[in-house]
DNA sequence: ATCCAGCTTG
DNA sequence: CAAGCCGGAT
C-alpha cells in the first residue's frame, strides 16, 4: 500500500532534517551556475565540477550565458577539462545554453512562470539534457516544484528495500512526488539531505550504517 | 551494452 | 591504485 510508504518518506526526511538541520544548499550562485553544474555534473564527483566552474569563474565567462556561448566549443572544453568527459560535455552545455537563450534570454524569471509540465518536456528535447539535469535545472534554477532524483536516491531508497535497484529514473521520481505536495523548498532539502547522507553515510563501497542517520530505517534496525 | 575522461578517495 | 563519481546517447 502506498500509505506505509508515504509515512516513511516523511519521517525519513525529518530524520534526517532532526539530525542534520537544514541544508541551505544551492548547487550555485546564481542560476547560470547551477546550469553549468546540472551539466558538468552528470556521474562526475562534485568536487571535479568545483574545479571546472572555478576555471571558467576565473575566465570571466560564468558571468552571462553570452559570455559563455561567446566561447568557441574548443575553448569551452578545455576550460571544463577537470570534469571529465569534457568534450561531450562542451557540447551539451552549449546545446543547453542555446535553449535557455532562445527560451529566456537567459532571464530565468520569465521560466518560473511557465507551466512544468510544458517546460521539462521541452528541456528533455535538448540533446545532453536528460531527466536529472532537467529536474535540477527546473528546481534549482528556476524554481519549479519538480523532484530530482540522482544516483544516491535509488541507492538509499534501494538500501532500505524500498525499491528495486534498477527502477526506472521516473518511476523513483514518482515515488516522492505521488506523495509529498510540490513544493520547492521542501523538493530542495529533500534532495539536498539525501545528498549529505550518501556522501557522509550511505557510500558505494563502505557504508556506515550504524551512525547514519537513516540507521533506524534499516531492516533490521542497526547494522 | 558501451562509450565518454579526469580526478579524489579509501 | 582501483573504484566510483549528484548521466545520457547510441
């Protein structure tokens, strides 16, 4: 039943919340950032994006969406070498930024007040762009109540036997948002605890289950 | 199922 | 020094 999931979902969040506190968490300074981020970002650690938004911090080209696309798609990849997969991902990141300038002009306001589900179907169109950096473009960039679900979601949610391991990206999406009202400060810090928590606690190799605290969600309470 | 890639961590 | 990284396209 879909009740037993629901209350879990809750408290599985404000056990996390008690413990942690809020996250104040952006993956930006500003919009544009967290654009760049959503891209740069996709199966790459975190702290190899810091580098290559700090190199193009550091050009001077993170300022507007036309100092970036004024960049030669050469230039852009080597700026953003540190991320892995540079080449490729020069190539989304432009195509991203292509749509966010003939959509807005790079104003992210006007986006905000477009309808979801007209907007994220337009932004999957996008080559490069698929459903996590969509959803984390909408979320955090724009503002609209959509829920990003990432590899440290399935990987919690699976760990507590609450899905199967390869369940679909929409499917896992669904599971929040059939449950939990939109609303995007509540979609930001859900998706921001869960991301302290698989770094901190739930990681790929060796988990520590016993002081994580989601421990008293586990099967057979603590590890 | 494979490719895309550099970088940090345990 | 190998595993894994806030994926997506072909």
């Amino acid at each position: 039943m879909r009740g037993k999931r629901e209350r879990l979902l809750r408290e599985m969040y404000a056990a996390m919340h008690d413990r942690l506190g809020p996250s104040g968490w952006w993956p930006g300074e500003t919009p544009l950032e967290v654009c760049v981020g959503a891209v740069l970002t996709q199966n790459t650690a975190w702290v190899n994006v810091k580098q290559a938004i700090q190199r193009l911090r550091d050009a001077q080209v993170l300022a507007s969406g036309h100092a970036l696309l004024a960049l030669s798609e050469a230039e852009l990849s080597e700026l953003i070498r540190p991320a892995g997969f540079f080449r490729l991902k020069a190539v989304r990141l432009r195509n991203l930024l292509r749509f966010l300038d003939d959509a807005c002009g790079f104003d992210f306001g006007v986006l905000a007040g477009q309808d979801l589900g007209d907007l994220r179907p337009r932004l999957l169109k996008v080559s490069g762009i698929g459903p996590e950096t969509a959803d984390s473009v909408l979320l955090y960039a724009v503002g609209l109540p959509t829920f990003v679900v990432d590899a440290y979601t399935r990987r919690i949610l699976h760990r507590h036997a609450m899905v199967p391991e390869d369940i679909p990206y929409h499917d896992l999406r669904d599971v929040f948002m059939d449950v939990l009202e939109p609303d995007v400060p509540l979609y930001n810090e859900y998706h921001a605890l869960i991301v302290r928590v698989a770094k901190d606690w739930c990681r790929a190799r060796t988990p520590r289950c016993a002081d994580c605290p989601l421990c008293p969600f586990l099967d057979g309470g603590v590890a």
